[in-house]
C-alpha cells in the first residue's frame, strides 16, 4: 500500500468517522501545551540552579535530540496515517510486542502519573496562593472532571481551549523571563552573572541533559490527531518543529530571568521554584502572574493528554491490541468516548496516593519517563527498519540528512536514560521500579497478542 498523503478539507469524514477540523494554530498549541507543564516549570528551575549559564548546553543539545524525534515521527505520521500513532508505526516496523510495549509504556502508563502529579501540584500552588478557600483535592478533581467532559464534548472545543491556554501560557511565562531580566539589567545584575564561575562544560553539565530532555517531551501527540487534521503532510511536520523551537526560546528566557534575580542555590534547592521566582520578580502580584501559569500548563497537559491518549488506544483497538471497546464514537462528537473516561480514571486513581505518599511517586514519576525515552528509541529504530524495508516508498515527509538524526537521537535518549539518576543512591530504585513497569507491560502484552491477537511477537505486518 502506498503512503496516504492527505485528504482534502473539503472531506469531512475519514473513513473511521472522525472529522478533519485541527489546522496548524491548534496543532501548534498541542505541541506546545502538553509539554510545557507545571514539572517543566519546576524542572527547568531547577536545571539552571544546579548549572547557572551553563544550563543552555544540556538545554540546546535537548532541543536537537526534541527535533531528532520530531523528524522521526513526521515521516512516520504520515506514511502511517492512523491514530493509533506509535503502535500504528511499530507493528509495521518491528511487530506487535514492541509496539503494546513502547505505547503502554511509554504514554499510557507516563500519563498516569505524570497528570496526576500535575493536578496536585496545581492543587498544592492553589492552596498556598489561596489558603482554606478549596478542600484538599477539590481544584484537582475539578480539573479533572471539567476537561474530561469538554474532551467528550468534542474536538472543536478542545482545539478552541487549547490555543487560548498555549498562548496564555507562553505570554506569562514571557513576560516573567523578560521582567526579570529588565529588572536584573537595571540593578546591574549583567555583569555579575556573565563574570560569574560557570562552566558549560564542565563536570556534571553536561549530565544535565537528562534533565533538560523533560523539557522538550511531548510534542508528538499531535500524531494522535492525524485522522482529524487538515492537510496534515504540511501541518504536523511544521506544529512539532515551530512548536519545539518556541519551547526553547521560552525556557531560554524563562530560566535567563530566574538566574538575574534568584539565587542559584534557592533554585536549585526549593520545591517550588516557579513560586519563588514569580514572587521575586512581582512580590504579591506575582502569585497571581503564577496561579495564571500553574492553571494554564496543567489544564494545556490535561486537556492534550485527555485528547491524544484515548486517540491512541483507539487506534490500538481499530489494530486488534486494546479492548474493541476503545473503538466506540460517540454519536454527535466523533470522540471515543469510552478511552477519554479510561484515561480520566487512571489519571485520578493515584491522585490520593500520591498526596500521601510523594516522595514514592516521584520515583515512578522517574521510573517511567525512562519509558518514555525507550518509545522514542523505538521510534526512531520504526524509521530505520521501514527505510530498509520499502525504500522506494513515496513518503510524504523525509527526515532531513537520514539516518544522522535517528542515530543521534538513540545515542542521546541512551545517554539521558544513563543520566536520569538525580543521585547515585537513588538510581537502583529508578531502574528497578522501571523494570518492573516493562516487565509487567510486556506480561500482558506477550499474553495479549498470543491468546487474544493469536499472532507472533516480533513479526512485522504488511504496509
């Protein structure tokens, strides 16, 4: 089968009933709002803390290894034009069994935690902004339910949602970076920070690009929405790659800012450090600057996630890997309704764990987003394996210098899953905790294709 280029604007329905509506504007701001979240924040923070001017090497270097994979997942994206994204890729390229893996692995069970460490961190800077107004886990749970219903509403309201949060979002943070910096320039802080002891290079810096890759994870979901994308050879190549490099310019900015006016030590140390910073720059004023942010980056994340993971498991269903009932539609909205309410409820189940018990889910939280890293190894190797196999394939996008930014970017995700210890007494609990995740992943999934698929593992199907 040759590659599918693009169906007309003009066609509003695909052939598995969704609707062709996403121009470049929300998929930009998809690329954009689900990466760009509250542990971003933190993150990023923390990153120029540890490193001061030295962050931008670990930060320019996970901007490349962002567009190596942004590159991969274009070509694939629309030589494979289903929703199913990533496992609709590998199960063309490498067979079943790594394509269950690297999905659950690498988004579902990411997502699980990661949304629901979002959605209390949103509770927790509501609560400190605003103390006794919401009972513990009320704003939380309202998030939850409240993007969970406008997902089922339909697409048109999420992309709507989702370009206002994105450019919110990015003005904030913005206007943070860049008042910072004016003020800091006023009192002559320019002089002090570009004299002061830094090193890019030097011992540990580097290191640090497994920190600053957090950064920039995430911008493929717009894959997922490739059935309900208008001209989507011209618009999901341009939403990752602009969307990335707005990523960059506002982190740049961002933690620039922070450096001019907060201690390096506080940033580096503080739980909080985008309250500090916002509190440094506009005392009082500034929480709300914060509380502008903190809502925006979480309900962007939330609203992404609820949108491009059901997709997904929609697309595995439609392959014969998930449960059929993913496969459902609602009548009016073209959503699939059933995977939304899945997602919703394995994004709320920790939430109470994870208050009670922090410090242990912000090892999974590590855990997994080894996993995350793997699916992106995956998919660049999904790039490799279909050159080799259909060359002479009409391919609508083609990755820029291959195989260079596919070999790149393994060595870099391999160098950031080496690298993603924050201390070495920690590292045998976040690879044992990921181990167990894979290896419970892929239990299910070799008993899944064997009893229920009833086909190899490892075999390719036929593209």
């Amino acid at each position: 089968m040759s590659a599918t280029a693009s169906v007309p604007a003009s066609v509003q329905h695909d052939q598995a009933g969704f609707r062709r509506v996403l121009g470049l504007g929300s998929l930009l701001a998809v690329a954009i709002g689900l990466v760009v979240s509250q542990g971003v924040m933190v993150m990023m923070l923390q990153g120029v803390g540890t490193a001061g001017l030295g962050f931008i090497v670990p930060l320019g270097l996970a901007y490349l290894l962002a567009l190596s994979y942004a590159f991969s997942f274009s070509e694939l994206a629309l030589l494979v034009p289903r929703a199913g994204s990533l496992s609709s890729y590998t199960e063309v390229a490498l067979g079943h069994f790594p394509a269950i893996l690297a999905t659950f692995s690498g988004y579902v069970v990411v997502a699980m935690f990661a949304l629901s460490a979002e959605l209390l961190l949103l509770d927790l800077i509501v609560g400190k902004v605003y103390p006794g107004v919401f009972p513990p886990y009320s704003v939380a749970f309202g998030v939850l339910a409240l993007f969970t219903l406008l997902n089922l509403m339909g697409i048109d309201i999420f992309a709507k949602l989702q370009s206002a949060m994105a450019v919110v979002m990015v003005i904030v943070l913005l206007i943070l970076g860049i008042a910072a910096i004016s003020e800091g320039h006023a009192e002559g802080a320019t002089a002090t920070l570009l004299q002061g002891d830094w090193n890019p290079m030097g011992a540990g810096v580097l290191a640090l690009t497994a920190m600053a890759v957090w950064g920039f994870v995430g911008a493929e979901f717009v894959c997922s929405l490739v059935e309900e994308t208008r001209k989507p050879e011209r618009n999901i190549p341009r939403a990752m790659i602009i969307g990335l490099t707005v990523i960059f310019a506002t982190i740049g900015l961002y933690g620039l800012g922070a450096l001019f006016l907060v201690p390096r030590e506080a940033l580096g140390s503080d739980a909080l450090p985008h309250y500090l910073f916002a509190t440094t720059v506009f005392g009082k004023t500034g929480e709300v600057f914060l509380v502008i942010a903190a809502v925006t980056a979480t309900c962007s994340t939330l609203n992404t996630s609820l949108a491009a993971i059901p997709r997904m498991l929609y697309g595995m269903a439609c392959n014969g890997q998930a449960f059929p009932q993913f496969k459902k539609l609602s009548p009016q909205a073209r959503t699939p309704w059933v995977a939304v309410l899945f997602v919703a409820a394995i994004t709320g189940l920790p939430i109470v764990l994870m208050g009670q018990d922090a410090a242990a889910i912000n090892l999974l939280l590590l855990s997994a987003a080894l996993a995350w890293l793997l699916a992106y190894i995956i998919v660049h190797l999904d790039v490799i394996a279909l050159r080799l196999r259909y060359p002479h394939l009409t391919r609508p996008f083609r990755t820029p210098f291959y195989p260079l930014p596919q070999l790149f970017g393994i060595g870099g995700m391999l160098y950031a899953i080496w690298n993603a210890s924050p201390s070495p007494e920690m590292s045998l609990k976040i690879f044992g905790t990921a181990g167990v995740v894979l290896v419970v992943v892929s239990l299910i999934a070799i008993a899944w294709i064997k009893g229920v698929m009833k086909k190899p593992l490892f075999k390719p199907e036929p593209l």
